[in-house]
C-alpha cells in the first residue's frame, strides 16, 4: 500500500489513515519514455521504483495530507489529466 493503513487490516479503502500518496505508472511506453515523460512534465515525484515488469512506478507524496477521500480523488484526476 502507498498510503498508511489501521494495523492489522487488509489493503482496503476502508481502512486507510492518510491520503497523502499517489502512484502513476505507464504501461503502453517504454522504460525510457516513461522517465523522460515524467521528468519533461517535471512531475515532483518522490520516489521511482522498477515495477520487475514493464513500468516504472512513481509515487507522490504530499507535505499536507488530503483532509478526505473526496479531495483525495479530486487530486487523483487532477493528475492523470496531465
């Protein structure tokens, strides 16, 4: 999971504490593309983990969590539109 979950619980919406992470990952470009997109975008990713496969995954992170699951997801669109 890329946001903090209740002890001892499942992955489950539900039980997330904090939205403060986002992944974006690409699955139709190559690993070459995928860096320069991010990067050309200048998306303030925190962290960039090889998925094994055939994507990087990139985490956001935000200095102040969403207050809700609503604006977490107002973020979520916000960038995927990019």
């Amino acid at each position: 999971s890329i946001n903090p979950m209740k002890k001892g619980t499942t992955r489950a919406d539900d039980n997330v504490t904090t939205y403060r992470n986002f992944l974006v990952e690409f699955d139709k470009i190559s690993l070459d593309e995928q860096m320069r997109y991010v990067k050309g975008k200048g998306m303030p990713f925190s962290t960039a983990t090889f998925s094994g496969n055939k994507s990087i995954h990139f985490i956001i992170s935000l200095e102040t969590p969403s207050r809700n699951r609503e604006e977490y997801d107002d973020i979520v669109k916000w960038i995927y539109k990019l």
